[in-house]
C-alpha cells in the first residue's frame, strides 16, 4: 500500500526522498511497536529490519524493548541462574 501526504518543500530539501521515506517507514513503525498494535518482530519486518536492529532502533527513541519491572527482570535472571 502506498500512502502520499504533502510535506514543506524546504523540509525535503534537507534529505533525499529516500532518506525521509525510510525514517517514516522507522518512526511508525516504532509508534505502532511502542503502541502496542504490533509485536516487536512484526514492527522490526515493517522497518524493513531484523530484530536486533530494530531493538537498536527502539533503544535510539528511547522505546522499551523488554516489557516488565525491576522485579520481574530480577526473577527471570534468577531463575535462568538456577536452570
């Protein structure tokens, strides 16, 4: 699907239509992760990256990756620790 929105003149000047492309094919695709609509690897696919990149990406918008609490990171790490 492809989507057309008007922009600035002078706000595409400063990149190529690439580049601005790929950061909002980035950018909702972050906003559709950090919103809950989409699972991480299905947000990393519509960024056209892989998942640890996309994770690189989400970290860079300062976007959680790992969903939970101090105390329950601890347990897990605990109880990986004991396996």
């Amino acid at each position: 699907m492809q989507i057309a929105f008007e922009l600035p003149n002078d706000f595409v000047a400063l990149q190529s239509v690439a580049q601005v492309r790929q950061e909002v094919q980035f950018s909702y695709a972050v906003w559709l992760y950090q919103h809950g609509r989409v699972t991480l690897a299905r947000a990393a696919e519509l960024a056209g990256l892989n998942l640890y990149d996309f994770m690189g990406l989400c970290k860079s918008n300062r976007v959680a990756v790992i969903d939970m609490n101090r105390d329950e990171l601890l347990e897990e790490l605990n109880d990986m620790g004991r396996a």
